[in-house]
C-alpha cells in the first residue's frame, strides 16, 4: 500500500514538472492554454493517459492559475488577452494564406503546403507575415522555388524589404524524401523546433503528406509523446486543385521529366543562387543548423531564434522549478 502511495506521488511530482516545463515555454510566447492544450503538449510527461491526466490535474496549484479555461504561470494573466486578439489576426491571415495557395498549388513538382510560424500557432500581430513551408517533387525543389517565389511576387503577395505584412514568406522548402528534420536541430532538446514541427497547418495537400511528415519525425515524441493523438481540422482551409491545375501539374511533369528536368532543375538552382543574397550564402557556410542550402533542403530564414528560446526557456525553468 505504501509502494502505491509512493508511486502515485512521484508520478505526480513528474506530471507537475511536466505541465510547469510545458507552460513555461508557452509562456515566452505569451501564449495560456487549455487543459486539453496542456495534454497535448507535455514535454517529456510520465506515461499516461487523457484520462488519467484529466483525473490528477490540479484545477487549483501554486504553481500555475487558471481563468476563463485558461492556465498559465501566476501573475501572467494578461497573455490571455493578448491569445485572444492574435487569434483574430491569426484567423484573417490564414484566409489570405489560403488565397496565396490557391494560385500556386497549380506549380509544377509542388507537393504540400504548409502554414507555419505564427498563423499556424495562432500568435500572429498586424504586423506579422505568414510563412510557408513547402514541400516538393525529389530533384524538383529549386523549380518549385522559382515558380513560387515568381507567382507570388506578379500578385504583390510575396514579402519584399519591408513590405511583410500579409505577405508570404517562402522560407523553408524541402523535398519529400527529406521529410525527417532531426539533422537541423540546433540542441538535443530543441524545444522551439520541436513545437514548430506539431504545429503546422496544411493548406495544400493532395498526397497526404502532412501524414508522412508526422511520421517521418516522430522522434519528437521522445518530447511531446501525445501530439499525434489530436488530430488537425484543416477542412474549412484545404485547397485543391482545379481539373485545369492537375493538367497544368501533369503536362509539365511529364515535360521536365528525366535528365531534361534535371538540366531544368540546375538552371533554376544557378539563377536563384547567384540572385541570393551573399549574407545568406555566408550564414549556410557558418550557421549551418540556421541557413540550409543543402540536397532537398532549402531554409533561408536569417534570423532563427531557436537557441534564443532555448536559453529563455532553462532560465525560466530555473526560476519556476
């Protein structure tokens, strides 16, 4: 009976030092969440059910408030707000992500979209641009990139020096034989790039990638074990592709098939590299985790605040725990 008793209460220590790492790094974003929220985003909780989480959550704990269905860390209860007006931001961007993946999802190898970054987490300002992660053909990236970056920049949808707002970033593409991203973690326990991945929003997704992707990182569930069991409504978002797209995708795939599309492939990979700023070609050479320009990897985001949120979270953690 005292073994019980001395179980019951270790695994509950553990699940508070779980629910506490998970709310601290929720907090820097200043982002409360739900109960259900907090469940799905445990780092690293004792092994357990919804049920069993449901039943030993403490509703009341020096360590977190909860209001209106809202938990975060005492004396942090002005976040709340500020979840509910980006959420409203969130909201409008997304439909003008939807329009922007409406008129490329019709470019040739252009497999997936994804929205990402703040849209996708619901944290997005005025202010904020909407980021996509794209994912391609294999040996197609860098004519996927043109294309994107071309169609996007003729509808002024494209950011551009200082025009971001409402505009897309085209900041990350890969190929769908490297959906596994574990080799650009920048610290075992990469906590912003842990949560970035589960977060994603698919907008454009004919092949069921969003699926593959998921599985093709799991190793994150060595952190966050329960973000496969909810799963990611994207109906009233979902873009698809006209009869007259999926001919325009086919005739041009059949086109730049083959070692002709490979010569295709080069020639868009020389353009684009000798149009590329020389910071971001130097940042590839010595921030390599930050800037990718690698095999079916492109990532060219040159400010990346990873190791910045890392730091961030540990000091917190030191303060809370």
């Amino acid at each position: 009976m005292f073994w019980i008793f001395s179980y019951n209460t270790a695994m509950q220590k553990e699940l508070e030092q779980s629910i506490l790492k998970t709310l601290a790094y929720f907090d820097i974003a200043n982002y409360p969440l739900t109960k259900e929220e907090i469940f799905r985003y445990l780092w690293q909780p004792p092994r357990l059910s919804c049920a069993d989480f449901l039943a030993q959550f403490f509703e009341q704990n020096m360590r977190w408030q909860e209001k209106y269905g809202y938990y975060f860390l005492p004396g942090r209860e002005e976040i709340m707000e500020n979840r509910r007006r980006r959420l409203v931001a969130s909201a409008r961007k997304l439909k003008k992500a939807k329009r922007a993946a409406g008129l490329i999802a019709s470019v040739p190898f252009l497999a997936a979209i994804f929205v990402c970054n703040s849209v996708a987490t619901e944290q997005a300002r005025p202010d904020s641009d909407i980021d996509f992660f794209i994912v391609t053909t294999p040996g197609r990236i860098w004519i996927v990139r043109f294309f994107t970056n071309l169609i996007l920049r003729i509808f002024g949808l494209r950011t551009y020096g200082q025009k971001r707002a409402d505009r897309i970033c085209l900041s990350f593409f890969v190929d769908s034989d490297h959906l596994n991203l574990r080799p650009h973690v920048v610290a075992d326990s990469d906590i912003h790039f842990i949560y970035w991945l589960q977060q994603m929003v698919p907008l454009y997704d004919s092949n069921n990638l969003y699926n593959k992707f998921l599985q093709a990182n799991n190793w994150i569930a060595n952190f966050t074990p329960h973000v496969g069991k909810a799963a990611v409504t994207v109906s009233s978002v979902a873009v698809t592709n006209s009869a007259i797209g999926r001919w325009w995708k086919n005739i041009w795939g059949r086109m730049w098939h083959g070692s002709y599309g490979d010569m295709v492939e080069n020639q868009a990979k020389q353009l684009q590299m000798h149009a590329m700023k020389k910071t971001i070609k130097q940042l590839a050479s010595v921030a390599p985790k930050n800037v990718v320009i690698a095999d079916g990897v492109i990532k060219l985001h040159e400010t990346d605040t990873r190791e910045e949120y890392l730091k961030n979270w540990k000091q917190k953690l030191i303060e809370i725990c």
